[in-house]
C-alpha cells in the first residue's frame, strides 16, 4: 500500500510539473516576437511531455491500466528519455534562452525527464509493458515525423536542424530519422527487460 501511495504521489507531482512547463512553454512563444504556438506541436519535447502528463495523471488517479495505457506509457518513456539525452547532445545552447522561454526548456528538457525516468526505475508502475507494446509504440515517432516533415516542406518550418530537410536534404534527413528510430526502438526493448525484472505489482497496470 505504501508503494502504490509513493507511485501515485510521485506521478502527481511529475504530472504537475510537466504542465507547468508545457503552459509556460505556450505563454512565452505566444508572447515572443514572431511565435507561433501552432508550431509547438511539431516538437517532439513538446509532445513527449504531453504523454507524460497524460500517463503520469493516469496513474496517479490509478486508472493507469488497459493495452492502450502500455502503449502510451512506454511512447512517454522513450520519448522522454530521447528528449532528455538529443537536447543535451545536439541541442543545448543552440539559442539564447531568458525568462519564461528559459524557465520552460530547463522543465522540459531536464526537470520532467529526470522526475519521469527516476520515477519509472524507483517507484513503477510494474508489469506494465509487453513486446507488442513495442511494435505499437512504435508509432509515435513514424506519427511526429509524418506530420513534421511533410508540414516543414510546405511551411518551411522544421523544429530541429538534424530533420530540417530544406537545409540538409531529404538523405541525411532520412538517415537521421534511421538512427533515431533504432535508439528509440532499443530504448523501448530496454525498458521491457529492466521491467521484467520485477515482479508484476498486480494494480491492473
């Protein structure tokens, strides 16, 4: 019981803390010279932090079960954890941040995924994922680059420069994409063997 308490406790307040930053994130682009909040979806920190409220406010209600919560969860997971690492490899430093837009990039880039993943490794939720699970996931990025390159040739907005194919061309850009899929895949295997390494808490999860 105390376990479950600590879980729940711990997703609320990473929930909380994820939509702090994603709210801020909207109020400093809408109030930036040049903003555009329509583009925000295109980001895939932004969108790895939606999953991240979603899931993390499931279980913290403890209605965190069901084939398409697994699903979520382990897109959330992945996807936050490859938000984390190519911000710190590729991305910091990239522009000069202050006020709220800096605020917002440290929540989402260092405060959620750090409270996520050390949430996930310490505290569960257990059995929550399966291999089909994977395939699924899967989805999510094919989904993101789906609507993020075709938007990007037409608009000529790309949110990051390693998938900006008006710079680079669609080769690199595909080749890029390669190499981020395969880490996103086997952060996803990962996740599935370190979780089965626990016994199921038996929450239905």
């Amino acid at each position: 019981m105390r376990s479950e308490k600590l879980t729940r406790a711990w997703f609320a307040v990473t929930a909380a803390v994820a939509l702090t930053g994603l709210v801020t994130q909207v109020v400093a682009t809408a109030s930036s010279p040049g903003g555009r909040v329509a583009n925000l979806l295109c980001y895939f920190t932004i969108d790895s932090n939606l999953l991240v409220v979603v899931t993390s406010a499931l279980v913290a209600s403890g209605a965190a079960r069901g084939t398409v919560f697994r699903v979520l969860w382990l897109d959330a997971l992945a996807g936050i954890i490859v938000t984390g690492i190519v911000y710190q490899v590729a991305l910091a430093g990239l522009h000069d941040l202050h006020g709220l837009a800096f605020f917002a990039d440290a929540v989402l880039h260092k405060a959620t995924p750090i409270l996520f993943v050390l949430g996930w490794l310490l505290v569960g939720p257990r059995g929550a994922l399966t291999w089909r699970t994977v395939w699924w996931s899967l989805l999510y990025p094919v989904t993101w680059l789906a609507f993020t390159l075709p938007r990007g040739a037409l608009t000529g907005f790309y949110p990051y420069p390693f998938v900006d194919a008006g710079a680079l061309g669609y080769g690199p850009v595909a080749l890029n994409c390669v190499f981020i899929g395969l880490f996103f895949t086997a952060l996803t295997a990962g996740a599935i063997l370190y979780d089965r390494r626990f016994v199921p808490l038996g929450s239905g999860a």
